[in-house]
C-alpha cells in the first residue's frame, strides 16, 4: 500500500454521510514506540513515530522508523532531541521537529541524517519558549506554537521570522500555553488553547473567526487539548489529552463523535508477550476493558485513505482507525431545517 500525508480541501463538502468509523489496528509497543507523541508517514510504506524521554536529557528520546507490519526497522535523531513534542514533513520529505527542551526546530532526512536546527530561547521576534506544535500551511511555510511566550510565531522552512500574533489572556485571539496547530484548505490557523480549554480558528494574520469547547469532560468539553487536525473532509479533530480522547467536530466546530481508545495487540506486542509467562500471566489476568484505552495521547494525524493515526502516548503504541464517510451534495440531502423535528427512525 502507498502511504500519503493527507490532503486538505480549499473548501469542505456541502454534507457528509457518515457511515461509521471503526477502529482497524494497533502498531508498536513498549520498548519500541516508547512514550509516543507523534507520528509521519514517509516515502516507501514507513512510519516515523516521535518517541519522547521521561524527562529532559540526551539520549532518551529518538525517532522510531516501523511500517505496516510492525517491524522496528531503526532509530533516528538519537543525540540530537531534548524534549520533543511535534513533527512535521515538507513535500520533500524532510522531518521537522519541535524540541521545548532546546527551543529549537529540527531537521532530519528520512535516513536519518541530521539536515540542521533553529531557534534561541526568548521572547522576541522569532525567538521561542518552549515551541510545541507546528504546521505547514499550502505554501509550506511553517507555523510554531511558542507556548511560554503565548503566541504563534511564522517562519520559512530555513527558520527567517514571517510574522506573529497572540498575546497572554482569553479573550478572541488571546491565548494560555497553546499547544496544537493546524492550517486548513482555506488557509485559516486552528489552534488548541491549552489552559483556555479551547479550540481557537484564525485567519493567517491573526484575526478571530470562532472558537470552540469549555472546560469540562462533557461532550465537546476539553481539559487540556493538545494536538489539532483537519482532514480531507474539513472535519477538526482536538485531542483531549487531559480526559483520555481525541473529540470530532464539524468544520463549524460542532461536536459530532469521540474516541476512547480500542487497541489490541499489536504484532510486536503479541510476539513479546507470547515469549514471556510472567507477562502472559499478567495479561490473563488483567482488565482488558482498561488496557484498550487511550492513555495522554498529544496528537492526531491523517493520510489520503482515510485513516487516523493516534499516538497512544502514555501506553506506548500507535491506535489506527479508518474513516467512512461519503460527500454529499446539496441536490442529494435536505436543506438544513429552520425549526427543530422529533422524529423516529
């Protein structure tokens, strides 16, 4: 199969029927996909999955290269990341990774060569304090969450400052410790508003548009969103990191499904397993129920078939689902109603 970065649309669909979205498979495992907070689909059928150390420090954290089957092929970046928290590829397929620890972007190609960094801790223009997510938008300049400076900076690929907007508050356009970000079809900035428990849309220069979510565990509520993505469809999906899912919305930002986690085995998982009794006893007796939920994931991401990629942070290993869903136009759906209908069906 060919794996592709997904596709955004300058416009979404006029309607969706949305026929379902199970969940399809589970890659990676403690020891390999370890502490997973992103991921990338590369060139050849692989799989760069961000792993992050339990603290700031050299040598614990690295970029773990695995495919469809679940082979763990090889380890990239190791020596080079801090406290990693996103990464990215450009059209060429080069790397880019977000470090807080070293207030850098980083950049490597696929085969792990080290392409170069950038970035100094501060708070001026196109300095950085702790950058978390980051994002291409359609001319492939790059987006970056500076977190502690409570803003969204600009830059080109090499790292020259562009622009930047955001201020402390909460307030239209303000923000507290963003995290996630996207750019969708239209060119409008989605940003997940950590301490705001919010999602926030703004057109590249920094205007308000609308935003979306409270605090709380209800549906359409979050407690700490991290990771935030657009799909094919337009859809926006945020990772409620703090309550353990990831939440679907509309392009309007109206809540539509969730997703609780419902991993199995992986191939690595089962093979380390079966070799182990004292794993295997453990595993007999064990609440499954528990095991097959998300656990802090921080990310989200897509490819052109429909399938959603969740890096199942605090359980080590990568939840894949596919989405069915088939665009409408206006002439095979009803209008909108303008007054509300019970019905049955």
């Amino acid at each position: 199969m060919t794996l592709q970065s997904v596709t955004k649309p300058s416009t979404p669909p006029y309607a969706l029927l949305r026929a379902g979205y199970p969940f399809l498979t589970t890659l990676g495992m403690r020891r390999v996909t370890t502490y997973c907070m992103d991921i990338v689909i590369g060139d050849n059928d692989e799989l760069f999955v961000l792993c992050r150390a339990d603290s700031p420090g050299l040598g614990g954290s690295n970029i773990r290269r695995t495919n469809w089957n679940d082979d763990d092929l090889d380890t990239l970046g190791g020596g080079k990341l801090l406290w990693p928290v996103q990464m990215i590829r450009d059209a060429e397929g080069t790397l880019y990774v977000s470090d807080e620890g070293s207030h850098k972007i980083i950049k490597f190609k696929q085969d792990g060569t080290f392409v170069g960094e950038w970035g100094e801790e501060g708070s001026g223009e196109g300095q950085l304090n702790r950058p978390s997510g980051i994002a291409f938008d359609a001319n492939e300049d790059l987006w970056v969450v500076d977190t502690l400076n409570h803003r969204v900076q600009k830059f080109n690929k090499d790292g020259r400052f562009i622009s930047r907007f955001g201020t402390k508050g909460s307030g239209p356009g303000e923000f507290d410790m963003p995290w996630g970000i996207t750019a969708d079809g239209e060119g409008n900035i989605l940003v997940a508003d950590w301490h705001n428990d919010r999602v926030q849309k703004l057109t590249a220069d920094g205007e308000f548009i609308m935003e979306f979510g409270s605090s709380g565990s209800g549906d359409g509520e979050f407690h700490r969103p991290a990771g935030v993505e657009v799909d094919h469809h337009g859809d926006i999906y945020v990772v409620d990191r703090g309550n353990n899912r990831v939440q679907l919305f509309n392009p309007a930002g109206k809540y539509v499904d969730k997703f609780i986690g419902d991993a199995t085995l992986s191939k690595s998982g089962e093979t380390y397993v079966r070799a182990n009794p004292a794993v295997l006893r453990n595993r007999e007796m064990a609440n499954t129920e528990q095991q097959k939920r998300m656990r802090g994931a921080a990310s989200v991401r897509f490819d052109n078939q429909g399938r959603m990629y969740i890096p199942d942070f605090g359980s080590h290993r990568i939840q894949v689902y596919i989405k069915q869903a088939y665009e409408l136009t206006p002439e095979e759906i009803a209008p909108v109603p303008n007054h509300p209908t019970l019905y049955t069906v």
